[in-house]
C-alpha cells in the first residue's frame, strides 16, 4: 500500500470525494489546494499545505517524503487561455518537474474526455489511446497534461498515468452522464488500482464506471486492476424523468465524445476576441 499520497487540488469536487474514500491504515494524505482546506477530523491522518500546482518550490517541499502523486490541480471548467496555460498547463510541467526532482516514480493524472472531445459518437465506443481532438481550452490543456506525462515517462522513468475522466459525482446530473458517469467509489478503485500496479511506465485509461449505458472502453483501466462495481442504471429512471426523457441524437450532448462543450457556448476564442 503507498504510504504517503500527495493529492493536488484536495478541496476541488474530485478531490474532496476522495478524502475519504482513499483514506486507509498506515497511509496518510497529504492534501495540497490554493484554497483553504476544512481541518483534520478526529482520527484522520492527513497533512494540509496551502499552496499553488504552479509555485515550484512549494511543490519541491510538498513532494518530500512522498511516495505517489494524484495530480487533480487546476480549472476543472473552461477559461480564458491564460488562466488555462498558467495553471492546467505550467501546473501540470510543475508538478511533475517537482516529482522528478524529489525522486516521486508513481504520478496519476486528471486528464478528461474533453481531450478528445470532438470525436464523433457515430463512429462507435472511445477506445483508450484516441487521438487528441480537444473541444476547449481546457480540452487542450488536457493533450498537453498527457504529452508532459508520456515524456516524464519516456525521459524520466516515472510512471504516470494520465486518466480520461468522464464525470465523476455523486449522482449522474443529466443523460449524458448516464454514459460517462464514475461513481466516487469506482473512481476511488481506479486511483488504488494506478497506485498499485506494477511498473505502468505511460498509460491513458478512462475513467467510467461500468455503465450499461457507456461509451467508453475499459480494457486498459481493467489491465491495471480496475474493476468498477457501479453501473449508472440505478439512477435512469430518475434522471431522464427530472430532463425529460433520451438525448436527442442530433443534440451536440449526444454526437460528441465532450457533449455540449462543443457547441457554441464554449467559443471562449470569440468571446475573447469579443466577435
């Protein structure tokens, strides 16, 4: 079992899932966000530090004595490209330039669906390795996170894994998500599973659930030792009465791999540009 977890953006929605859920005998969390975190409860062994995935030597002192890394630092939605670059982008060169100089081999990283966002549905279930076809900004900032690993990997010798999140809550929040949805304790046995495998080198798996309804291949993730327990299914019913029944097939949220995201309210470069 590793010993000493870093976990970057702890007090995100990810983050705060798995406070709990990856919390276990002779481990301890050393829990790292920008903004304050809530204190440590009775019993729970975690270490907090304040600070930013894009201040250098705050993540050379938070990467001591650190055994893996759980990189989910940064804007989780899109931004302005110069929010994007600063920190999902150098963040990420960050975190895993501190990793290398402190000795850390294991780093696991959010990367997102929104990497390859624009693929079409049509042309059947997302297999693992597809090519990038980012839908934003942040999409793009996830093709960089995942080329910075595969060459920390190559050059370095860590083991970085870089999963494909699809949407990672309590409960699904739309029909989409009936598709892409990993339960936090599916999402909890992915992480242990890329902690604990032997030897990965560089790796790109999603991060799902075993949804009846899912788009999304399983088989890397499995070769690592996932195996998922929980199935979107179990909240349909509900779901698809609160949004009024199946996505529209000629609806973005249905074509593409990244949803709505690639349509015409995530322009952010026009919006930029104000035309």
């Amino acid at each position: 079992m590793t010993a000493r977890i870093l976990i970057t953006g702890a007090g995100g929605g990810v983050g705060t899932l798995m406070r709990s859920r990856l919390a276990a005998e002779g481990r301890v969390l050393r829990l790292l966000d920008i903004a304050e975190l809530p204190a440590a409860a009775d019993g729970e062994n975690v270490e907090l530090v304040q600070a930013s995935v894009t201040d250098m030597a705050a993540m050379e002192a938070a990467m001591k004595d650190v055994d893996a890394v759980i990189h989910l630092g940064g804007h989780s939605l899109e931004e302005a490209w110069e929010k994007i670059l600063r920190v999902n982008i150098d963040g990420t060169h960050t975190v895993l330039e501190a990793a290398r100089r402190q000795g850390v081999r294991r780093v696991v990283l959010a990367s997102s669906n929104h990497a390859v966002g624009y693929v079409e549905r049509a042309n059947g279930d997302a297999g693992d390795y597809l090519f990038p076809r980012p839908d934003t900004y942040y999409g793009v900032s996830k093709v960089a996170l995942e080329a910075l690993g595969s060459l920390y990997a190559d050059r370095y010798g860590l083991d970085v894994i870089a999963i494909r999140i699809g949407s990672c809550f309590e409960k699904p929040r739309d029909v989409r998500m009936l598709s892409t949805w990993m339960s936090p304790d599916d999402c909890a046995r992915l992480f242990e599973a890329c902690l604990s495998v032997a030897s990965p080198g560089f790796r790109i798996v999603w991060g799902v659930s075993a949804n009846t309804r899912g788009w999304f291949s399983l088989d890397e993730a499995r070769a690592l030792g996932y195996e998922p327990q929980d199935d979107s299914e179990v909240h349909a019913a509900e779901v698809l009465e609160k949004h009024g029944g199946e996505l529209d097939p000629s609806s973005y949220a249905a074509k593409y791999v990244g949803g709505a995201w690639c349509g015409p309210d995530f322009d952010t470069a026009v919006k930029e540009a104000g035309r």
